[in-house]
C-alpha cells in the first residue's frame, strides 16, 4: 500500500465532510448480531469506534497499514473495544483473524491497494453465511483535484519518480464492483453520490483545497518531495491552479467529489 506517512491531524481538518459517506454506507448494513467486525483501512479509528458502538457484543478489528495511524486509534479508544492491527490490504488474508466475520467495511481505502478485486475475493469467500461486506471509494480521479496534480507532476524536474506516485491509485467502474460482488454469490446494492462540500466557509484558510488533499491524495507527492525547494516547485503552481479550478463562491470553496459505494450480503 501507501509508503509514505501518514498525518491523522491533517486528515481529521475536514473530520466530518470525510466521515458522512462512511455514515451513508453503514446506513445499508442490516447485520442484526455479529460475531466479528473487521474495517480494513480504520485509519485513525474514530469511524470504527461506531461499528463498537452499534455491535457491542461484537469482536471489532481495525486493520491499517499506517502505525501513526494506529496510534491515533490506540489513543482514541480509551476503553480498548478494539483489536487495532498493523497490516497490508494488498496481501491482507482473511485466515489471520482467527474467526469468520460477519461484517466487513472498507471506507476510503481500496483505492490505495493494486488489484483490489482479489481482495474483495477473498474478504466475500471469507464472511460466514448472511455476511455483509460494505465499501466505498472516492471516484474522483478525472476531478481537477486529481488531474491537475497529475500535470504538475508531469512538467516537474523530479517527474520521473512523481508520475508513478500519482498514478498509483485505481477505481474500478460502479457496474464492475456489482458485476464482481454478484457473482460471488451475494445479494448486492451499488450506487455513487457527489458530495458538494463547502470547505472554509469563513474564509480562514487560503487555500482549502489544497488542505484537503494533503491529507489524503496528495500524500505520495509529499513523499518524495522531502527537499522543502522542490515541494515548493510542485506547490506553487499546483495551487494556483486549483484556485482557479475552485473559486471561492458565496457559500465557501466547493469541492464536489463523486464517491462510490457497494453493500453486498452473501446468501
């Protein structure tokens, strides 16, 4: 998965518009009594902390590659109602729980992991009979956001090691997730949303956009940029093109972004 670092406080400045898909996917589980719930890609663990919350009297695991991350969660969960679990998605066996899950979640994070449909494979062939398997993925890849890192990165000094970084992440197509989840014999439910955020409503911050991608999108950027001078020559024009691609309106800086989600019950 990612190499680079992760930074739970840059993440969390937009805590709630990040969390609400999670919260609109969750919203289709109707898991009744699980015995095991299993989020792969808890990040910083508060959204796991809700799965403790509606299943209490289930074993809840929060499996992430990121240890500051984990460190987060470890700090977040003062009562210790999760097993938190340093591992990687890509190779990530369904076998190392030790038990068959009833519920498995995925938010934000199979966009990160090469060849995902594998790991769908094995999550589904692994719940127990009547299991859920929920996921989201943003679906913003074409969005200025995103193509406008993928320009910058190309016309930069260093964009030999830049392209790949931000090349890296894949999203299928919505009909290939339904496509895949049916015929591994499950019940399944597929749609996408755009989410129009209003980030800095109080015109505090220059440029939100950019904020909002530090925390996520932009992280293989900032990865091999370690040299603040050659950040700065990936910054500089990188941002003023998303001011021009994200005005500032009345309401704030709107930032739509298409994200994709699948609830599949295993019959």
């Amino acid at each position: 998965m990612l190499e680079s670092t992760w930074d739970p406080g840059q993440y969390a400045r937009f805590g709630d518009e990040r969390a609400r898909p999670f919260v609109d996917l969750m919203a289709r589980v109707r898991a009744d009594d699980p015995a095991v719930v299993v989020d792969l890609g808890c990040g910083s663990g508060e959204l796991t902390l809700t799965l403790a919350d509606r299943w209490p009297r289930a074993s809840v695991i929060g499996v992430d590659h990121s240890p500051q991350m984990l460190t987060a969660a470890r700090e977040v969960d003062a009562l210790q109602r999760v097993g938190w679990v340093e591992g990687d998605l890509t190779d990530w066996d369904p076998a190392s729980l030790g038990a068959i899950p009833g519920v498995v979640v995925t938010n934000a994070a199979l966009q990160w992991v090469p060849g995902h449909l594998g790991l769908i494979d094995r999550v589904v062939g692994a719940l127990a009979p009547g299991g859920w398997f929920a996921m989201q993925v943003p679906d913003n890849l074409d969005a200025p956001s995103h193509a406008l890192m993928r320009q910058v990165a190309a016309g930069h000094p260093r964009a030999e090691e830049l392209v790949p970084a931000v090349t890296r992440l894949v999203v299928e197509r919505p009909s290939t997730y339904l496509e895949r989840l049916a015929g591994l014999g499950c019940d399944v439910d597929v749609w996408s949303t755009t989410y129009f955020h209003v980030l800095d409503p109080e015109g505090v911050l220059g440029d939100p956009v950019l904020e909002w991608v530090r925390g996520t999108g932009l992280r293989p950027v900032l990865a091999v940029l370690t040299d603040p001078q050659a950040l700065e020559e990936f910054l500089t024009p990188y941002r003023a093109m998303l001011h021009e691609a994200y005005p500032r309106g009345s309401a704030g800086v709107v930032l739509p972004f298409r994200r994709t989600f699948a609830v599949a019950r295993k019959r």
